[in-house]
C-alpha cells in the first residue's frame, strides 16, 4: 500500500473522533502482550481506541511524541508502576 493510500484509510478511521478518555494500559494487559511498558490508551467515543506499540509486530507498548508544549512526550509506564500516590512506598 502506498503513503497516499495508507492516509486515506486511516484518515477515514480518525477524523471527526471524539476522545471519551484516556487511560494507561493496565498490568494484566501488558502481560498478556509480553510487554514490559503500559502505553497509554486513547479511547473514543464510539468505543473504538489506539495505543501506541514499539513497531508492526507489536513488541512493546510506546511512547507518543506530541505538540503540547507543557506534555511533549507522553511516556510509557513499567509494568507494576504505582496508579497513584498512595501506592508508592514511603
């Protein structure tokens, strides 16, 4: 498939979307992929979603680099990392 013919498809897939929530993906999930890292999940309205994978054939979850000047890389998270301050050890 050519560049112009990938766009195409995956353009018909993502614009007009509406993200519903975004959330890390979780321990089990990982695990079930053999992964090592939690990407982050972006989960849209219509119950579709995307997260970001290291390559094509899907060994590891990965980062997303971004525009956002505050935010300019969404990181991946080890599986096992705290989901909040009160898991982390004092």
């Amino acid at each position: 498939m050519t560049e112009k013919k990938w766009t195409t498809e995956i353009a018909a897939e993502l614009v007009g979307k509406t993200i519903a929530r975004v959330e890390y993906c979780s321990d089990a999930e990982a695990e079930r992929n053999d992964w090592y890292s939690r990407p982050l999940v972006i989960i849209f309205t219509d119950g579709s979603w995307m997260m970001p994978m290291r390559d094509d054939e899907g060994n590891d979850g990965g980062a997303l680099a971004t525009s956002f000047k505050e935010l300019p890389t969404i990181p991946v998270l080890d599986v096992g990392f705290p989901a909040d301050e009160s898991e982390v050890a004092k």
